[in-house]
C-alpha cells in the first residue's frame, strides 16, 4: 500500500479520467457504439423484455446486459469499487464535491439519520423508473438520467425543460450535499447494494493503532465511519480509499479480503 496524503486518489483518478474520456469519445460519434451500450443499468431495463419477450427494450443490446453482469460480478469481489473507480457521472460528482468544498467553509450536511433516511429515495426511484420502463417498453429514464442527459448534449429522449430543471436541481444539490445524485437517487447504486454487502474485500481498522482522531470519516465522501467500526461492511462503500489516505497512523485502515 502506497503512504502519502493522496497515494490512492493517484490510482484512482486516472482511472476515472480514462473511462470519462472514453465516453465523451463515444459520445461525440467515434467508435462503433454508442456510449450507451456500455451502461450497466441497460441491463436492468432490458430484463423484462428478455424475460417475457425475448427481446431487449428499445435500442438496449446484449453489452448492456453483460455490462450488468460484469459489473454485479465485480460487486461481489470489491463492493461498489464500480462507482468509485469507473463511473463517469461518479466522478463528476465527485469532482463538483472537491469544487464546492473550497468555497464552503463548513458544509452544512445533513444528520447521519436525515442522510440515512434520503438514502432510501433511490429504492421507490429504482421501482418507479422500471415499473414504466417496462410497460411501455421506452426508456422512461432518459429525460431524467445526468449520464444520458450531460453525454448526450439533452438528446433524443430528453424532456426539454423538465430535463434542465432535473438537470438544475442535480447540481444544486451537489453543492450542498457531497455525491448528492449517488447518495439518494441513483438507481444503479440501488441495483448494487444487495450485491456489495456481499463483496469481499472491505476497509478494515486496526483498533491498536487508531488514535480516533475521525479524519477518515471527514474524508469519506459517502459521509460513512470507518472509525466507528473494525470491518467497514457499509454497502455504500466504494473502497475509494480516501479514508486510508487521510489515516493519520500508518497502517491503521487497509483494504483487506475478509468475510
């Protein structure tokens, strides 16, 4: 493991840069896909088709589906590593978080028990968003989807107005509350959930070395309390391993297999 103040978010924005710069190539009409092909979620839509009709739901392929596949596969091994290390609109979000945290001198966030009740949003939002997917056989989220709208340049599927506002109070809330979209209303986050309480390798910390002094937990962007716990079994966790980089003992959190 790397020891400096921001060892991993060296790993790891690279990472993240590569995968938004392939969509925006994707996007902007190079390459033989459209970016949506290669998104997760896809796969959700398309499952009752396939079920029922043996068809995936409008322009929905085959990648989708084994987009989704991968991606769960991956969830078992390394929670929700997809958010932190892949995602493009996870990193957007994050960015805007870096960006709003200069200018708030004290972020006003909300309570661990408000913050743990909006968490719950993205479950009816993943319910409602495939309840009409499926019974009309459209992508029904699009004209509500940040990665369809801000790679698409509010494309086909997009709602006008309706679009910008969502769009509008997307980025309102990222100024108020870090990850906002990924917190509340993501329905692939919803998707993964089930699948990273399961995953193996987790954030563990070692109670000898920790002197509780809470910086990990001031640096989780998902507001989660590794210093709070020996195993970090949080389904919300991405293992972007900002708490181990704002450790201020060495070795006191390290990402560890462990059931």
């Amino acid at each position: 493991m790397l020891h400096s103040r921001h060892a991993n978010r060296w790993l790891r924005y690279p990472a993240l840069t590569l995968f938004l710069g392939l969509t925006v190539y994707l996007a902007l009409g190079f390459g033989s896909r459209s970016f949506e092909a290669f998104c997760p979620f896809g796969g959700v839509e398309s499952l009752w088709g396939l079920v029922r009709g043996g068809e995936f739901s409008c322009t929905l392929g085959p990648l989708n589906l084994s987009m989704l596949i991968g991606v769960l596969a991956l969830a078992l091994l390394a929670r929700k590593a997809f958010c932190g290390w892949a995602c493009p609109i996870g990193f957007l979000g994050e960015l805007a978080s870096r960006l709003t945290g200069l200018i708030w001198r004290r972020r006003p966030l909300p309570s661990p028990k408000v913050n743990g009740y909006l968490k719950l949003l993205r479950y009816p939002l993943l319910v409602v968003a495939l309840y009409f997917t499926y019974k009309t056989g459209e992508l029904i989220l699009r004209g509500y989807d940040p990665f369809f709208l801000v790679f698409s340049g509010f494309g086909h599927g997009s709602l006008g107005l309706v679009s910008w506002i969502v769009l509008g109070v997307l980025v309102i809330g990222a100024f108020l509350v870090p990850m906002f979209f990924c917190r509340y209303l993501c329905p692939l986050g919803a998707t993964f959930d089930p699948f990273s309480k399961l995953g193996l390798l987790k954030i563990v910390r070692n109670e000898s070395t920790c002197n509780n002094c809470g910086a990990c937990s001031r640096k989780c962007p998902h507001s989660l309390s590794p210093n709070s716990v020996i195993t970090l079994r949080h389904h919300d966790c991405t293992l972007c391993l900002e708490c181990v980089d704002a450790s201020t003992v060495k070795n006191t959190l390290e990402l560890k297999a462990t059931l």
